[in-house]
C-alpha cells in the first residue's frame, strides 16, 4: 500500500495537483482537521518503499456508512478543495467510496443549505472523481489478476513452509498449515503449488463426499515411496459440500487417528498480512498508484468510477461496480452451493485449479510416446519447479518421461535416464538447476544428438509401443539458448530425427528472451536486488550525505536494473538500451547534489553490468566521488552471482509450475497430430515453438517468426515492454521527463469468460 500512497502523489506533485493524505481511513475524513487532512510533499513519501502496512493508517469507519457521516466527509473535503480521491482498499472500501461519489451533489445540496458552504464552493466542487486501487491479501477482488498485498503475504507463507518442511522431513512429520482466506482460497492455491503440498482445502472448491479417505490415502502413498513428510494446506475458510467447516485441527485429528502420523498444526495468522513488501508487490503498487494520477485526470462527470486492474502484464480501467458486483456474485454463488460457478467467476481459480488436479491424479497406462527434458544455459530459480511440473503433468498425460543431465552436452553423451513421479518430489523450492545446465550449442553435435534420439526410438518399451522421443526444452535462457531451437530447427532439412515437437520456456534472471514479457528466475534476482538495496538505503541514512553505486547483473539488457530501480525507489539507472554520455553522469550528480540539500540525504544509483563499455562501474564511482566531494561521498557494491542464486520466490515457483504444465499440454497434443504410420513426424514451423507471456496472454510462438525480433550479437529482444516503465522511475526519483500515455490503460468492461487463448499467468 505504501509503494501505491508513495507513487499517487509523487506522480500528482509531477502533473501539477496538490496531493493530500487521508489519515486513518474514511475515519480521518470524517473527523476532518489538520492531523486527519494533511497536505503531502514529495520527501513525507520517503522511504516508504520498504515498509509493510500503510504509513497513513487506515480504520473500519461506522460512522461512514450512515448519511451523517458522509455528510460531515463531504464538508471536509470541499473545505480543503479536494474533488478528486484515490481509493485504496478492499470492496468494502471502493463500494463505500463510490456510494459518495453518487450522493456528492445531494450532500453538496444539504451543506449549502445547512450553510456550510457557500453556493459558489458547491458549484466549483460539484463533481467528485474516485479511481480504486485494489489492496488486499487475498487477492478476492474480480476482475483484476492480483491485488497489491497478496504477493508479499505468499513470500511470507512460503518462508514458513520451507521453514517448516526442515523440521519436518527431520522428524517424518505431517503438517497441517492454516492460511488466511476466509472467503478466497487464492493464498491456499497457490501456495500449495508453490511447496508441492500434498492437499489443500479452500472455501470455493469444497472436497467430495468421502474426501477424508481419498486424503489420507494419498498421505500414505507419499509414505510409502519414501518421502519423510506430508504438507497440507488449509484456508481458514475451507468447508465441506454442506457448508460444514474444515479446520485444520479436524484434519490434524483425523490424520493422527486414521494413519497414526506424528502431526502438528501450524496457524500463520497477521504474519501473513506483514513484513517487507515484495518486489512484485513494491512494482506492481507504483505502476497502479501512477495508472491511478493519469484515470483521475481523464475522468468526466459522465465517467463512472474506475478500479485500475492487472491483466496478464498489462493495465487496465474497469468500470468499480461491474467488479464490485462480480465479486459479489461468487459469494451468493457459494452460499447456494454453486461451487464449479464460483470457481469460473473467480476466473483465475479455474486455471490453476487445474493445474493442481494433475498432481495428485492416478498414473494411467503408458502411452506411445517418451518426453525428454533439459536445462539449456545459466541457472535461474523456478527451473526446478517446472521440470517437477512437465515430469507430472507428462506421467498424468501418459507418457514416459526423460531427464538430460548438463543440457545439450548431457544430450549428445548420452546422459539421459528415466525419472518418475517420486524423483522431482520437493523440488519446487530448491534453487539453481538439479538437473544441471550447460551454455553448449547443439550446432556442434549435431549428428551425435540425431544418433541418441534414433538410438531411443528403436528401443520400444512395450510391444505395441514405437517409442519417440519429444525433446521437451523445458527451461532455456537466454537469447544464447534460443539459438539452440533454431539449430535444431534448421537440422530438421538434414536430420528427420529432428522432426519432433519441441518447446522451449524462457529461463533467465535477465530477462532478456525475445517472445516473451517475463522469464522464469527474473522475479527471484529481482527480490535479491532489492533486499540488498534496501540495507544499503539503511546504511546510507544512517551516515547521511552518501550515494552507493549499485552494479546489477543481465548481460545486454538492462532489465534487472531499471525495474529493480523502480522497485527499490533509486534516483538512476544506466542500461545499454538507452545510452548515456558524460552530461547524462553530469546531470545526475547535480540532481543528487540537489537531494542533499532536503531531508533525504542519500542516493542509490543502479548500473547494469554491460551498460557502457567505457563508462564503468569504477569510473562512475571516481567520477561521483569527484564531483561530489564536499557534499557527499560515495560507495560501491556488486551484487555478482548472488542475483542468480536462493530459493525461488513464489511467482517463480507458481509461474514455472504453470507455464510448464502448459507446455507439456501441448507437446501431447503435438505429438497426437504427428503421429502417423507408428512415428511422429513434425516439420512445420509450429511444432517448434517458444511458449512465452506476451501483454495478457500465455502464447506459442514459432521460433522461426522470432528471429528478426531478435538482436543475437547482444542477445537481447529488439523491442521491450519495459522500456516504458523507465520514465516512471525518473518521475518518481523527481527528474523532469515526459511521460507515454500511449500505453496507459483504456475503460474496459469485465468479462465474465475468458477463451482459452487469454488464460495468462498472474504477471507483473
């Protein structure tokens, strides 16, 4: 919420408005004065960017909800002149706030005939403008893909559970885990995904009848094959199909009494609520708070009141009360029982409902077809996550499934083995690649790689089986490793060996994969930039009059240090794709010179590691050092390999499970339609495909099409979406800069059924 507060007025001091905060909630606005409606200058909004909660407050208001209430709000505000409110909150909130926007004329009317106000102030403020942001952990707001809160409290969870299943796999224990969500499973769902839990109970999916046996069934087959504990996970809302509620003392209890496991109950609790805001979180507030400024100054009075959502990767305007509405309606819909109808309301749930379906399914016969996966290029967090998705995901379609140890190098030496169900069991939260990652091209080895998949096709598992292998490139990175498809593409004319499907998914802390807006890992480096930035913000406002130089990892593309400067609230960024000469270095040491001179007495630059040939990290320190002697002094760190490595942070975790689930979908399906005459037979151009994250949608793109979007010498895409998140960061560091609107978002209408097409991720 603080990133949201931090960005509203920052970008309205920018546009020209007088920013005001609302203390304590619709509280403050009804008990007015000056401690409740207080002006707000650009620094009372630093170093707001690292702290959980709201710096403002905020409060349950009943006296809000009567007309008296309102009335006194409404005189309050028209005494300060503010006509326009930026609403931060959950449905309750924006209903609330757009329930006075309705009656603004009519208290109006009242306070100049009570005579409050006079006739002239009534007619100057007759209009009252709401845009909503949507803060809240549970991610139970319609119509947007995820609210600002949620990722943050998913961080906490997940820290628990990796916590936890320490002790757990010590003692072979059962852990029962409790999570907020008394009306929204959201927070249990996904985290569930993100550990690799063995069950999960939430409020919108209730069990069938007789799930206590089917649990404690799957409980002990996980046993059995080795594994040393068990991990569910229980929404404090979860109930039965007869609306009878599952606690997670009902499930210890019935755990301990059927299996005899050695169980403890774990309830998270306001943990969960906060802590330090996450990176997505801290990104994904400023870029709302600033969408937010921009609806505010395009609203009419004929325009009704806006909530800014998240699509896919993109921003968009939905009308408040279709949203409010919607959310209602998945409440009414589980109050009548009508679980499947809530679930397709929610709209996200559905998809990754599906996903979790996979994994505790019953291992079906074998199919015609083996699936190889391998690791291609530098490690990134999340490759662990969705190998162990595509290895399930591909058994519960069928088939047999392959591991290639050391990418193409392990290919073409024939390390490859079979791998099971039980072998990717706690990989979600293990860091770097297990599988193992080389940078070898295939180009090389070309004829020994066509040897080992012709070597596997003749060695038939089964008698009816002509067995073929798919090679599934389930994580590439980097541009580098995008070569490694098209190689193999271009094999196909000399290899029929080659005519295989073949998907690859982007893998890379930088970023930097042509077809595609996000890639597995770059979340992980992202909160490891900015934990590190946040200390040494700390550090630096402990000594006072100190600028650190920041180097950031991401090869070409400068990625990790523009969206990581935005998130950790920098004061510059200097990247390849927009390039610099010494008045640019100039510049900004005399806008530091200048930032001395407020209360906030320090300075954080950020430099990606390839950004200038001549311009170095070194140099740039010498030259701020100099240039700064007697106002400030200067320190450099940088930050190296540590970006690369740690536990995956939950995007990575849940967007690599689905992404790779995804892809392995469709290799079945690719596989079913080429396979003709006992052997698969793919060479068209869609058959070797890049599964990528384009603005809203999860999409397959032939690599063949990607090739001239792609600059290859420095291994970056030609065109970058978040290019245009860099005047925001300026914006918001106070550099005078023109701001695109091009890409800013349009009134949309909400939309009940997404096709299939759009099921996006939840993306930043």
């Amino acid at each position: 919420m603080n990133a949201a507060v931090r960005a509203v007025v920052r970008m309205g001091i920018y546009v020209g408005a007088k920013v005001y905060f609302i203390r304590e909630g619709y509280q403050g606005m009804v008990d007015g004065g000056e401690d409740n409606i207080k002006e707000a200058t650009w620094e009372s909004v630093s170093s707001m960017l690292q702290v959980g909660g709201t710096v403002i407050g905020s409060a349950r208001c009943k006296e809000f909800r009567s007309h008296e209430g309102r009335l006194r709000a409404a005189h309050h505000l028209v005494e300060k002149g503010i006509t326009n409110l930026c609403v931060i909150g959950g449905d309750g909130s924006l209903t609330g706030a757009n329930l006075f926007r309705e009656e603004w004329s009519g208290l109006l009317a009242e306070l100049v005939e009570q005579g409050l106000i006079s006739q002239d102030s009534s007619q100057k403020h007759s209009a009252l403008h709401i845009v909503g942001m949507v803060g809240s952990i549970d991610n139970d707001f319609c119509g947007t893909d995820m609210t600002i809160g949620t990722d943050s409290a998913l961080h906490r969870i997940i820290e628990v559970v990796d916590a936890i299943m320490t002790t757990a796999q010590s003692h072979q224990r059962t852990f029962v885990l409790e999570v907020m969500g008394r009306h929204c499973g959201y927070l249990a769902l996904v985290s569930a995904l993100a550990c690799g839990a063995d069950w999960v109970l939430i409020p919108e999916m209730p069990p069938e009848d007789g799930w206590e046996d089917k649990m404690c069934q799957k409980l002990s087959a996980t046993r059995s094959r080795g594994t040393r504990l068990n991990i569910i996970i229980v929404a404090e809302g979860a109930i039965d199909r007869h609306g009878k509620p599952i606690t997670s003392s009902i499930v210890k209890d019935l755990v301990v009494k059927c299996l005899g496991f050695d169980t403890r109950v774990t309830i998270l609790g306001h943990v969960q609520r906060g802590g330090t805001p996450s990176a997505f979180d801290r990104i994904l507030a400023s870029r709302m708070g600033v969408e937010a400024v921009m609806a505010l100054l395009e609203t009419t009075a004929n325009t009704p009141a806006c909530v800014v959502s998240l699509c896919g990767n993109q921003s968009v305007r939905l009308p408040l009360m279709e949203c409010v509405q919607m959310t209602q309606e998945v409440q009414k819909a589980m109050d009548e029982k009508k679980f499947e109808e809530a679930v397709k309301l929610r709209g996200r749930y559905d998809r990754d409902f599906r996903v979790v379906r996979f994994f505790p399914r019953k291992i079906p016969s074998i199919s015609n077809f083996n699936v190889a996966i391998l690791n291609v290029g530098a490690p990134a967090a999340g490759m662990n996550a969705a190998v162990r998705s595509a290895v399930r995901v591909g058994i519960s379609e069928g088939h047999k499934m392959f591991a290639v140890s050391d990418g193409f190098e392990g290919l073409y030496k024939g390390q490859v083995g079979e791998i099971k169900w039980a072998d990717v069991g706690g990989w979600t939260g293990q860091g770097g690649s297990l599988l193992g990652t080389k940078r070898t091209l295939p180009a090389k080895h070309v004829d020994k790689i066509a040897e080992q998949i012709a070597n596997d096709n003749n060695k038939p598992t089964h008698p009816t089986d002509h067995a073929t292998r798919a090679v599934n490139n389930v994580m590439i990175t980097h541009p580098q490793a995008f070569e490694c498809l098209l190689q193999l593409y271009d094999a196909r004319a000399t290899h029929e060996d080659f005519c295989i499907p073949m998907c690859m998914l982007p893998a890379t802390i930088s970023n930097n994969v042509p077809g595609t807006d996000l890639s597995i890992g770059a979340d992980t480096a992202l909160n490891a930039i900015v934990e590190t930035c946040d200390r040494i913000k700390q550090s630096a406002s402990g000594t006072k009059r100190r600028v650190f130089i920041i180097e950031t990892m991401g090869g070409y593309c400068g990625y990790l240090a523009s969206v990581g400067g935005l998130a950790a609230g920098a004061d510059a960024a200097y990247i390849y794709e927009e390039p610099f000469d010494i008045r640019d270095l100039q510049s900004n040491v005399e806008h530091l010179t200048e930032k001395m001179k407020t209360s906030i007495q320090r300075g954080l630059v950020l430099r990606n590691e390839n950004s200038n040939e001549n311009y170095t990290t070194d140099f740039i320190y010498q030259l701020y050092s100099e240039e700064g002697r007697g106002v400030f002094d200067c320190r450099k760190n940088v930050l190296g390999h540590m970006q690369q490595g740690g536990a995956p942070s939950p995007f990575d975790r849940n967007f690599g499970t689905k992404i790779s689930a995804k892809a392995m979908q469709w290799i079945t399906k690719k596989l079913t339609e080429t396979f003709r005459q006992g052997r698969v037979f793919a060479n068209t151009e869609d058959s070797c495909c890049l599964l990528g994250m384009r603005r809203r949608n999860l999409v397959f793109q032939p690599v063949v099409q990607l090739k001239d979007d792609t600059d290859f010498v420095h291994r970056i895409p030609k065109e970058q979406w978040w290019l245009k998140l860099r005047p925001l960061m300026k914006i918001l560091a106070k550099y005078r800069t023109s701001y695109d609107v091009s890409d800013s978002g349009q009134l949309e209408h909400v939309v009940r059924n997404r096709p299939k097409e759009s099921d996006a991720s939840v993306a930043m």
